[in-house]
C-alpha cells in the first residue's frame, strides 16, 4: 500500500508542477516583460526587467507550489498575488490568461477524476492481492503458533528439563530404530522381479495371441466381404452385358 501512494505521488507531482510552471510563468510575464508598440498598435521591442537583476528566490518555489497544489483538491479560483503591486489579481483576459485558463481545466480534469480514479483503482489492486495471499500466510501462522505451543512445556522454564529428559526417553527407541535400518531382504526381492518378468511375458502372449489376432482376422474378414461384394456387382453386370449383345 505504501509503494503505491509514493507511486501515485510521484506520478502527479509531475503534471503538478509542469501545470505549475508553465501557467505561473504565463501569469508573471506582464511583470517582467514591457511590449512596446507604436500608436498603430505594430511591435517595436520589449524590455525585460527584474527586481535587482535577480530572477531567482525561495519565494517563487513556494508561489509554483501554492497555485497548482490546491487545484488537486478542487480549488479552481484564479486570484494570485501579483508581486509588483502586492495585491491579489485575476489572470487578464488575454492570450496569457486564456492559456492559464485552459491548463488550469485540464490539470483539474487530469488531477480530479483520472489520476484519483487511478490511485484507487491502484488500491484495490493491492487490497485483493493481500486477500488472497492472507489465507496462505494467516495458515502458515497457525500452524506455526500450534507447533510453537506443541513442543512447549507445561513447566515453567526452570523445571522444564524434566518435560525434556522425558521427551529424550520416550523418543531414544525412534532414534535407535532410524540408526539400524532393517537390512534388505535380497531373495525376496529377486523372486518379486522375477514373478514380474513372468507376468509380463504372459501378459505379451495374451495380447499377441487374442486382442491381435482378432484385429487382423477382423480386417481380413471386411477385405474378402469387400471382395466378394466386387465380384458379384461384376458378375451381374457382365450377365446384362451379354444378354443385350444377344
């Protein structure tokens, strides 16, 4: 469960902060790039500018951070503050804010209904597997936890030598039987290969002298009625042939 929540994280930090990044970045363009146009509304230039030639500060992580984290959880206003006049603004209603309007509807789409959809389909794909492998693993515990309390003693663990020298006593006669093996028997063994080798030769005499036999008179018998059958049907007809020649 825990390597499929840092899955998930992972997964969504990424379109968090490309969402991020790249709308922040759209947002702040005014602020640090001055467009130049002429009185007929044709480009001349643009100046970019930044606050004691610094484009870089801790401030910004957190701004990146703070406009994509609360579209996750459904929060799709657009005020954020602008830095140049320190109050809370709305994205213009020009290419920029157009653009930061659009990815703003698809990260909440992404973020809200596949990517949650995803982590939960994910979960229950990890709660079944535990279902099934529990049995297996709760069994094998049991049985563990009944051995365990099977070989332990009724004493506590002071007197409990006595529960073991009588285990030792009443298990010594097994442990003498297992350290002499009753030796084999060799007559008896080469009387039972032989009895074997006799049945199967019988066993071959049977089926050669009965179930073969009777399959090749059988086809034999079908090849004469076969042929018998010709015959006739030849006979008949050249009787016909010669009785309309006469």
């Amino acid at each position: 469960m825990r390597d499929t929540f840092l899955i998930f994280v992972c997964f969504i930090l990424v379109f968090l902060f490309a969402f991020s990044i790249a709308s922040w970045s759209l947002l702040n363009t005014n602020n640090h790039i001055t467009w130049l146009y002429t009185v007929n509304g044709s480009f001349i230039d643009a100046t970019v500018s930044s606050e004691d030639g610094k484009w870089w500060n801790w401030h910004l992580l957190r701004d990146l951070f703070n406009w994509g984290i609360w579209k996750v959880f459904g929060q799709v206003a657009e005020p954020y503050k602008n830095n140049a006049t320190d109050m809370d603004a709305v994205s213009e209603n020009d290419v920029y804010g157009t653009f930061v309007f659009l990815y703003a509807t698809v990260f909440v789409v992404l973020s809200n209904i596949l990517l949650l959809n995803v982590l939960i389909a994910m979960f229950n794909q990890t709660i079944g597997e535990v279902i099934n492998k529990s049995k297996t693993v709760w069994r094998y515990q049991r049985f563990w936890l009944v051995d365990e309390c099977s070989k332990k003693s009724i004493l506590p663990p002071p007197l409990s030598i006595a529960c073991h020298l009588v285990s030792f006593i009443t298990n010594l006669p097994c442990l003498l039987k297992r350290n002499n093996p009753v030796p084999d028997k060799p007559e008896k063994s080469k009387n039972n290969y032989y009895q074997m080798n006799l049945e199967k030769v019988y066993a071959e005499k049977y089926w050669k002298s009965n179930v073969f036999n009777r399959d090749v008179k059988t086809k034999t018998d079908l090849a004469l009625e076969r042929l018998e059958t010709k015959l006739n049907k030849d006979k008949v007809s050249l009787v016909e042939n010669v009785q309309q020649v006469k």
